[in-house]
C-alpha cells in the first residue's frame, strides 16, 4: 500500500522534485520492508524488487529515483539470511535519506560562497539545492534579490517564491519567457538538476537551456546546485537520458485540443543544457566545473562496471 501510494503521488506530482523523489522511493521501501518481516528470503527479495520496479517506473528522467533505489536494493543479491537482509535494507535507505538532506545543507553552504552580497539572482523551477544557496546566504546576512520564473504548466514557480517570501528575501516573479528580457539586471543564475550526464551536460526543468543561452550571452554566470546521486553513471556508456513528456493536458484542456484537429501538444518536462553553458556544480562532495562530472561518478558514486549488470538502468535511450 505505502509502495503504490508512494509511486502514485510521484507519478501525479503531488511528491517532486529529484531529491525528494528519491527520498520518498526510500522510504517507501524502508516502510515497506517493515511489513515484511514475516516471510522467507525469496519472498521477502521478490516483494522488495517488485516495489522497487514500480517506484523506478513512475518518472523516467531524474536519475535520483533509480539511483537512490538501486543503492537500497542492489545489495540484497548478497544476503542469504532474510533477517539481516531487512535489516540492512532499512539502514540503507534511512542512511540514504539523512545523507541526501545533509547534502542539501551542505550545497547551501557551498553555493553561498559563489554569491556575493548585493547579487540579483535568478532562478527556474523549484529546486531544494538551488534554495539551499540563496536561503544560506540571506541568512549571512547578504543583501541579496532573486528573479523567479513562473515554470509552466506546473507552475513550480509559485513554491519557490512563497519559500522566498516567506524567508524575506525580495523576490520578482517572471513569466519563463521574460528572463532573457531581465538577464541584464542578474548576476548569478542558480538552478537545481534532475540528471547531469557524464560529458557535463545538465538534464532540468524544461526552459532552463534556454536561461543558460540567455546568462552565456550576457556573460552571467551560470550554476548548478546537484546532490552527487543526480549524476548518471550509465551514461558512460553512451546511454542518453529519457526526457519525461507528460500528459497534453496539462498544456491545453482536451475540450480545446478536440477543436484543434491538426495541432499536436508537446509537453516535454526537461530539457537539456551542454556544458559549454555551465560554470560551476556545486554538490555536497565540493565544487566542480561540468567538465569533472566523469571524476563525480567515478569517486563520488563508486561507479564500476558491475554495475552494468543492475536491474535499474540509471537511465535509458532517447
Ligand atoms: P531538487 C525538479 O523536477 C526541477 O526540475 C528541479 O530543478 C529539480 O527537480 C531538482 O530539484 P520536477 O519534479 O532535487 O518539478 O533540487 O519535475 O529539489
């Protein structure tokens, strides 16, 4: 029940973002894991991927969700007394969880260190980590001033400014396609990533290659705020990320789209920025240009080639 009901507020948005998507996936299984304590290996390790198979599948694109769900599970292969598998799954995602909310803080801090006071910054989309370095630096004391875009069609922009507002730190809500109008008047772009690819590239809220572009030619810096566990491993190995499209509906009411016969809606939910548009990752590991993100996957995430051989593809083809 908490598995299916988990998946489904991941699946319907009402639990998002790549951070607390994870999370919630490891709770899920942590939760889960408790309600079955009763059964033999097999069935314990049958229910255990079974879940875990649901989870994966409810957003495809922030590789949060499959790599926090394959640090939880993949272990298991392993164990031969069911007893020890429960318990070191459950201590696996709850070590899991602390550790991605301690990252945050800790790229809060990070991130604080690229802004400087008096800095108008601008961000897209509702990204915890990105927040986490604009809140920690209002709270030195920064006078800082942020630019936030509207993030349609979900409108992630509306959770961002009332956490903005909230923290009082003056804030200007923009339509998406009035950042390029304003990059003139930003310093410092900060936003958050669903996945960031090994030649750098960062996977993120659909419109955010476009703030890049717009930063790079008005020679703004441009950086990421990303827990290590956003990167992709898979993607050494040539494997590009799926962009999640999501329902037309969310775009234009199918009373209206019934009208329109010869229009088709697209609602693709990321996008891609290369590396050549991104200054700096700041993760909970240190401060990297998009270039060392290989250095990331390999020391940081302790990626190797047996990892090929795990049921949840880090990420898929295009
Ligand atoms: P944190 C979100 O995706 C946004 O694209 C955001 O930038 C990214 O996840 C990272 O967010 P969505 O779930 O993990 O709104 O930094 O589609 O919170």
């Amino acid at each position: 029940m908490i598995v299916e009901e988990t998946a489904q507020k991941i699946r319907t948005m009402e639990i998002r973002g790549a951070g607390r998507i994870a999370r919630a996936a490891a709770q899920a299984l942590l939760e889960y894991s408790r309600n079955l304590h009763d059964r033999d290996l097999a069935g314990y390790c049958r229910e255990i991927q079974r879940a875990a198979d649901l989870l994966v599948s409810t957003r495809p694109t922030a590789v949060s969700l499959p790599n926090a769900i394959n640090l939880v599970i993949k272990p298991l292969m392993n164990e031969s007394v069911v007893e020890v598998a429960w318990k070191n799954l459950e201590e696996r995602a709850s070590g899991f969880i602390k550790r991605s909310e301690d990252a945050v803080s800790i790229i809060g801090a990070l991130g604080a260190r690229n802004i400087r006071d008096g800095d108008i910054i601008l961000t897209h989309c509702n990204s915890e980590a990105a927040l986490a370095c604009i809140l920690n630096a209002h709270q030195q004391g920064m006078n800082i001033e942020v630019y936030a875009t509207e993030v349609r069609p979900r409108n992630q922009g509306h959770i961002t400014i009332k956490t903005l507002s909230d923290a009082g730190i003056k804030t200007n809500f923009i339509v998406d396609s009035a950042a390029r109008h304003f990059m003139k008047e930003v310093d410092l772009c900060i936003t958050g990533a669903d996945a960031i690819t090994v030649n750098g590239s960062v996977i993120n809220k659909i419109g955010t290659s476009q703030i890049a572009l717009a930063a790079h030619e008005s020679r703004v810096s441009f950086i990421v705020a990303a827990e290590t566990y956003k990167f992709a491993p898979r993607t050494i190995l040539g494997e590009r990320i799926l962009i999640e499209e999501r329902t037309p509906d969310e775009i234009l009411p199918p009373e209206m789209r019934s009208e329109l016969r010869n229009v088709t809606v697209r609602n693709p939910t990321f996008d891609v920025t290369p590396a050549d548009y991104v200054d700096l990752i700041i993760t909970e590991a240190g401060v990297y240009p998009p270039e060392m993100a290989y250095t990331v996957i390999k020391e940081q995430l302790n990626w190797d080639n047996a990892d090929l051989s795990t049921d949840y593809p880090y990420c898929e083809e295009e």
